[in-house]
C-alpha cells in the first residue's frame, strides 16, 4: 500500500466494512495507522468486526456507523461525522448485493441491485469529492467493481450491469479528476478475483477451509 493517500492518522472510510473484503481492507488501514470509519447497515455483525479489529490493533482509532448506503439520510450521516474525524484521504466504496435477475424480468432485485451497487457509489462521490478537492494532500477514492462487469457473462444481468456502470462511472470520475484543478485527488477501481468471502460462499463460517481457486481477502487487500 504505497498510494499516498494511504497515511497514517488520515482517515479512511469503508462502506460494507463488516465481513469480507470490507473488512479486510479496513483491518489492514488500521494496522498501518489510518483512522478507520467502518460503515454497515449490520449493527451486530459490525460490532463483531469493530471488537476483531480493535483487540488485533489495540490504539487503532475506528468508528463504526451503522447505516444503509442507499438511503440519503444514512449517507449525509456519515459524511457528517467522517468530517468530525479527522482529514479524510481515502474513500472506498465496497458495499455491494448479489440480487439475481435476467434481462426482462421485473421485480426488486433489479432495484436493490443498482440502488446498493452503482447509485451509492455515486452518492458517495457526490458527497465526497467537493471535500477532497478543496483539501491540500493526496486523497483516493477506490470503487469495487467485478469482473462480470466487463466480461458480463450470462445469468445474472442486474449484478454485471450494475459493475459495468461502476466501472463506467470510476472512468469518467479518474478523468474528471484529471482534469481538475487538484490533481492529488484520483480514482481507482478494484476487481478482485473469485474472493471467498459471504457473498460468493454463502456456507461459509470461520472454520471453513477456502477453496484452492479462490482469492483471499488480503489477496485482495494486496492487489488495492
């Protein structure tokens, strides 16, 4: 982790930071010294990693919000009170579902599929990127997108639509950033491999021995 956004005593804020990849990158920010906002909507699952990370790294300074990324008022929230922690240099937004639904079909999933994944995302830009602009050190926000998102294979047509749009969306943003008048603000966008985390092996527990194919979740926080 060599990014300079990536400093000790500025803050990082993670979204889905409770299981998996989520947890992992903010796990990692804290042993080097960055002061971690953890952001849920799984209060009792957030606590758990909150306690995880905290008896690994005794004086790592975390904060744990419990909200729903794909409500505005949970959102404002965290801005409001990621601000009050400290210079915030690193944004990344994790948080993501895996709601299966085909090409004609019409329900929720397709709803809560891109509202999680993609409409966030955006949100968190919109709330955030005016900050880092106006800001006189190197800051990063890193979007986690899929490889369905560029291969987009057949079955799931909400999930990869929604990671070809993150995808699109962190292009244009790296531009934008570009062009901008700070050039220390960048963007990135992160595709791990087959992770064994909840999302892709809903059997898993802590006991469970991870397949050979599979990356890990430091493998992931390695290649960020």
């Amino acid at each position: 982790m060599n990014h300079p956004a990536i400093q000790e005593n500025r803050v990082a804020i993670i979204t889905g930071a409770a299981v998996g990849i989520g947890f992992a990158i903010s796990s990692r920010l804290a042993s080097i010294g960055m002061k971690v906002i953890l952001f849920d909507s799984n209060q009792t699952v957030l606590n758990i990693a909150l306690d995880k990370i905290s008896e690994i790294y005794p004086t790592a300074e975390l904060k744990a919000i419990v909200g729903d990324v794909s409500d505005t008022s949970s959102l404002k929230m965290l801005y409001e009170q990621a601000v009050n922690f400290g210079d915030i240099s690193l944004i990344v937004n994790n948080a993501a579902v895996m709601k299966v639904a085909g090409p004609w079909e019409s329900n929720h999933n397709w709803h809560d599929c891109m509202e999680v994944n993609f409409w966030s995302v955006l949100a968190m830009q919109q709330l955030f990127t005016d900050y880092l602009l106006k800001q006189n050190y190197p800051s990063a926000i890193v979007n986690l997108g899929s490889k369905e998102g560029i291969t987009t294979p057949p079955g799931n047509a909400a999930y990869s639509v929604s990671k070809a749009a993150v995808k699109i969306l962190t292009e244009q943003l790296a531009y934008e950033l570009r062009e901008s008048s700070n050039p220390q603000v960048s963007a990135h966008l992160l595709i791990p491999g087959y992770t064994f985390t909840p999302m892709n092996y809903p059997e898993m527990t802590e006991d469970t021995v991870k397949p050979t194919a599979m990356w890990s979740t430091d493998q992931v926080v390695e290649c960020m």
